[in-house]
C-alpha cells in the first residue's frame, strides 16, 4: 500500500512563511498560522513543502487504504490562501460558510484571498469545529 506524498517534515513553518513572495499574503499567512494555533492548540509543522499542518489524524478505510494526514492546515498559493479542513470534508458547515465572508470552497479546502476577506470569529469558529469533529471521529 503507497504511503500518502505528503508527510510531516522536519523543515521550518516560518522559515517557509517568510519566502512567501507577497507581502500581503506573507502577513496574512503569520496571521492564519497564529490563529490556528490558538484555535488547534497544535503547534504548526510542515507537511511536504508547501503546506502549514496542525494536528494529525490516522485513517483506515474499508478498501485497506490507511495512514496518517493533518486534521488542519493551510498553504499561501499565488492566488489565495488555500485552508484544509478536513472535518469540512465529512460534514457540513454550511451555516458558518454563510457568514464567512468572501471565500470559495472545494472538497475539503476554504480559499480566501485575503484575511480581511472574512469574519476572524466565523473563521476560528469553522477551524475549531473542523479541528473538534475529528478529533472525536479519529481519537488517538
């Protein structure tokens, strides 16, 4: 069974942050990374080498597949900020998506293209509610 391509590292969250080419998105990206750590109360680390994780979580699903994978995180793309909630993924958030702000989502991601975008509450609210979800689902 392949393991997932993107894995925990040991590489520097801020070092990564800083590089970011924009300064706007640089700020925001310090911002989202502070803000999910209060919200989490993980400690931000890199998986792969281009997203920001918080927490981990271990699946198994019924065709065999199994491993590990964040439970939150974010990447600083060129045209937004990319959020992986992955509770956002299993259930539905629809009443806090409601009162975001300007956002557009996919599966499991929240893509925002700039922080001032949105309502700070409504977004500590939907990470922390992501980030509860499974914990409950996925103990240890």
């Amino acid at each position: 069974m392949a393991e997932n391509k993107t894995q925990p590292t040991d590489a520097s969250v801020d070092a990564f942050l800083e590089a970011t080419p924009s300064q706007k998105m640089k700020e925001d990206a310090f911002k989202l990374k502070r803000i999910m750590e209060e919200v989490t109360g993980e400690k931000a680390v890199m998986w792969g080498d281009s997203i920001v994780g918080f927490g981990k979580y271990k699946y198994h699903y019924e065709s065999g597949r199994k491993g590990e994978f964040l439970i939150a995180g974010f990447a600083p793309r060129k045209a937004a900020l990319s959020l992986y909630l992955m509770g956002c993924m299993e259930t539905k958030f629809e009443d806090h998506f409601a009162k975001l702000g300007k956002h557009k989502t996919g599966a499991s991601c929240v893509y925002i293209n700039k922080l001032s975008d949105v309502n700070d509450g409504v977004l500590r609210e939907l990470i922390k509610q992501s980030y509860d979800f499974m914990k409950e689902k996925y103990p240890g």
